[in-house]
C-alpha cells in the first residue's frame, strides 16, 4: 500500500514538473527566442511525458485514465503547433491575417492558454496599424479609431503581462504610423528593457531613428538587431533603404540581395531592388520591370508595385501602359492617393483631360490641403481654356503652400494667355523670387516679351533659360529656335534645331523646324534628309505631303 502511495506521489511530482516545463516552454513565442530550439525541447517532453503517463497509469490498472491524459496533451501538441504555425507567418511572413487564423484555431483547442489569447490580441493590435504605415494621404476618422483601439489593445497586453516587450512594441509601432517618433522611441526602449534579446524591437526603433533624421543610431540599432538574430529579413531590408536613400546604390543592393537569401519570397526587397533600377543612370528599364513583377506574382495586392510598373512606362513616355497599370493600382485601393495622381499626370501628358480631371479630383477628396494636386489640376482647367477654375485651384495651392514657385509660373501662364501681360510678368517676377534660376519660368518671359514685340529681351531671356536648364535643355533650344524663325533669322534658328535634336534624336519638333528651316534657306537635300528622320517619327503626320511638295519646288 505504501509502495502504491509513492508511486502515486511520484506520477503527481512528474505531473506537476511536466506541466510546468510545457508552460514555460509555451511562454516564449517570439522570433528572437530560436523557435527550433524550443520546438524540439518541447517534442520531447510531451512525448515523454506522454509514454511515461501511459506506461504509469497502465501499470495502476488506471488505462482510461492514461488515454485521457495522452489526448489531452496531443490536443495541446496541435493547439501549440497551429501556434508555432501562426507566428512563422506572422514574423516571417508578415503574414497577419492568416496567422490570426492559425492562433485562432489554437485557441479553439486550448481556450485556457493566456499565451495563445495574448498573442493573438497582440498580433491583432499590429495588423490594425500596419495599414496606416507609409500613407501618402490624411488618415480617416475610421483608421484612426481603429490606431486608438489598437492603443487600448497595447494597454490591456501591458496589464495582462507587464514584463512583457510585446506590448511596447505594438505601442511603439502605433506612436510611430502616427509619426509620433518620440513615444514611439520611448515605448521602444521600454521593450528592450524588458527583452534586451528582441531583435525586433531593435529593428523597429532603427526605423524610428532613420524617420528621425538620426541615419546613424538607426544603423547602430539594425545592427544589433542583426547581431542577436542573423536571420532578420527586415533588418537587412532597411539597411537597403537607408542606402538606397542616401544614393548608396551598390551597399543598397547587397543588403536587399542578403534579406532575400533569408527568405526568397520577400516581396518588398523586389520591390526596392525595382525602385534602385530606376534611380540608376541609364535607368535600367527591363531589371526595374521583372522586379516589380516578381513582387506582384508573390503578392498580387500590392498596388505599390503597381504603380512602381506605371513608372517604368510612364519614364519612357508610353503613357497609355502606364496608365493600365496605374488603374490597376487605384482599383486594388480606391484610398490610394499616389496613384491617382500619377493617373492624372499620365492621362494629363495622354491629353485626357476629363480623365485627368476626374483623377485629380479623386485625390483631392482623399487630401484637400495637397498643394500640389491643386496645381496639377489647374494646369488641366488651363489647357481646356477654363481660366477662371484653373486660377481658383492655383489660388487654393498658393493658400496651402506659399513657398512654391510652380504656383506664381502657371499663373504667369494664364494671364499670359489671356494678354495680361503686365499682371504676368509680376507673377513671373514672384516665382523667380522663390527659384532665381528656374528656366521654365525665365523662358516664359522670353515669350511674354516676344508677345510685346520686345525681341531683345525676349532673345536675352530665352538665352538665359538655355543657359540655366540642367533638364532636358532641348527644350528651350527649341523656343529660342522658334523665335528666330519668326523674327526671319532662318540660320540661327536652323542652328537651335539641330542643337536640340542632337540632345534628343526623337523630337520630332526639332527635325520638323529643321525642315522649315532648311526650305527657308533654299536647301533641297537639307530639307530631304530632315523630313525623311521626322517621317521616321512621325509617318502619319497629315504635313508630311506639304512639305514634299514645297521641297520639290526648290531649285
């Protein structure tokens, strides 16, 4: 009898020093924590404890007894595996959504486990931030209800476990989409405080720090987060950024070439990689395009992507690809403000202007204050000779920013149109007030002088914008040209043409002044070889037949 009473006393000890092991084993879900590690210790321990119960309760006659407890203890292995489950997708995957569903279904097989709930409200709390990260817009009264529920949420975590980091983290990750980055810096340092092991935590107050302006503690902070967990992808990830930010091509690539040997499937590292292939000279069309198609096959929501595929046709002109792709973008988030305006810019440089102006109002509604949207929409109301509307948007732009030189120059532009020449050329005087050597605006003074038969100073300033364009400084050869050729000056203007489309081999204005130039001068083979590279550019163009003809009457 007493032999089975010390049995018993042993089974009870074993009982007890088992569960305990189970649930500390159970507290340290976290990516810094080496999961495998614990996993593996875990395995073990249930199965021994499984065939030890048995072998016991066997021995005592006590058989449905030792089924019970090895069920139990398997539905606890599942609840913990679903778990496992739903934290890999989350840290590695960034995977919120289904790994809610897989703590879920943990919860489900093991209601008591506060490891499981916790986790589950943690994760929670970061899928409801996650969104507001990286907004190009104002945020809506329903988003930030949702960043202050998520706020209580951080509250109730820090109540439920209070030497916990993960609560600060999630208060650190809301302070900081609010752009709050001193709380989010000290609610940071508080779960390292409590987790010096975090590497995530680290991580995230890197971003912090680099959203700060301070890139040097952000680069301090992601190294240590690299050094207590070598395999985090997002450490990697934001070292590109900071590089690929500070014009670091080479360091930049390295870095996003690293966070994908860890995790082949990361999409925001294409992504970047696709973004570094258009900020390089030449742009690397073709490298920038797989990229981003590369993220969108790995996830087919990511309009960011998309736009990034607008850009890259949008950059070389071929506007009405880019505009498919910039589309796709706003249909996955109508909210998504940068691509509607660059909808609008492309439709805009397509000479849609009704779809421009729907893009562009669809980008007020979602920021009414944005200065800039306003002057890109007014440029619109101006080329459909909608004066009055176009200086209403202008006027708004200059309310919301006065610092903004482009303002006072497409004002310029419309009482240029409408002959107020004076009132424009105070306007122009404003802008380059704001930008002194701004060669669109000085340019545009040349052509409000030629307006007033002013030649010389209109000459002097079409000059001066050649001399201070830094971009596309074709442009203004080719204004200068034209100004000769309307002032008779037929070699000089011959001359600017073919300056301009030296600088740029298919503008077709260019070769088409050539041309003109050329029948003015009396220049027979001129004017051939000319109108065979425009006919090149422009083989449809309704002149074409003219200019044959006016070419052949040439001796």
């Amino acid at each position: 009898m007493a032999n089975k009473e010390d049995n018993n006393k042993d089974i009870s000890d074993l009982l007890s020093r088992q569960t305990k092991a189970i649930e500390n084993i159970e507290k340290y879900f976290s990516p810094a924590r080496e999961e495998k590690r614990f996993d593996r210790l875990k395995n073990v321990v249930v199965k021994s404890f499984s065939g030890v119960a048995i072998l016991f309760t066997g021995a005592l006659g006590l058989w449905e007894l030792g089924v019970y407890l090895k069920e139990t203890w398997e539905t606890r292995e599942l609840a913990s595996n679903y778990a496992n489950v739903g934290i890999e997708l989350y840290y590695k995957e960034n995977n919120s959504k289904v790994a809610k569903e897989f703590l879920e279904k943990a919860i489900e097989l093991s209601p008591d486990n506060t490891d499981f709930r916790f986790l589950d409200a943690y994760i929670d709390g970061m899928a409801s931030v996650r969104k507001m990260f990286n907004l190009d817009r104002p945020y809506t009264a329903e988003e930030l209800n949702e960043t202050y529920q998520a706020l209580a949420k951080s509250v109730l975590l820090e109540q439920q476990n209070s030497n916990s980091a993960e609560p600060f983290i999630l208060k650190g990750q809301i302070y900081a989409a609010l752009k709050d980055n001193s709380r989010a810096k000290k609610s940071l340092e508080e779960a390292i405080s409590k987790d010096p092991l975090n590497d995530f935590a680290y991580m995230r107050l890197g971003v912090v720090e680099y959203n700060s302006k301070n890139t040097a503690l952000a680069k301090k902070h992601l190294k240590k987060s690299i050094e207590l967990n070598p395999n985090n992808k997002w450490a990697y990830l934001w070292n590109g950024i900071i590089d690929s930010d500070s014009k670091k091509i080479e360091s930049s690539l390295e870095w996003f070439e690293k966070s994908l040997k860890l995790d082949p499937r990361f999409d925001l590292a294409y992504y970047n990689i696709g973004w570094i292939n258009l900020k390089t000279k030449p742009k690397n069309y073709k490298n920038a395009e797989n990229n981003f198609r590369k993220a969108i096959s790995l996830n087919p929501n990511y309009k960011e992507a998309y736009y990034g595929l607008g850009m890259v046709y949008g950059y070389q002109n071929q506007y009405n690809v880019a505009e498919s792709y910039l589309r796709k973008a706003v249909e996955i988030d109508e909210k998504f403000l940068t691509g509607w305006k660059w909808k609008g810019i492309v439709n805009y440089e397509r000479k849609e202007f009704e779809l421009a102006l729907n893009d562009f109002s669809k980008a007020l509604e979602l920021d009414p204050s944005n200065s800039n949207i306003f002057v890109r929409r007014a440029r619109v109301f101006t080329f459909m000779k909608q004066f009055d509307r176009a200086i209403d948007d202008l006027l708004l732009a200059k309310k919301f920013n006065d610092k903004n030189p482009r303002i006072h120059f497409y004002l310029a532009n419309i009482y240029k149109e409408l002959k107020k020449y004076e009132i424009a050329i105070n306007s122009i005087d404003d802008a380059l007030k704001l930008k002194k050597n701004y060669p669109e605006v000085i340019s545009l003074k040349g052509d409000i002088y030629f307006s007033q038969n002013k030649n010389k100073l209109a000459e002097k300033n079409y000059t001066l914008a050649i001399d201070k364009a830094s971009y596309r400084k074709e442009r203004f050869l080719i204004k200068r040209a034209q100004f000769f050729f309307d002032t008779k000056k037929y070699q000089l203007a011959l001359k600017d043409f073919q300056a301009s489309r030296e600088l740029n081999k298919n503008y077709s204005k260019a070769w088409l002044g050539e041309v003109n130039s050329y029948i003015k001068l009396n220049n027979k083979n001129g004017a051939k070889k000319a109108l065979t590279e425009y006919t090149k550019l422009k083989p449809n163009s309704k002149i074409i037949s003219s200019l044959k003809s006016e070419i052949n009457e040439l001796k």
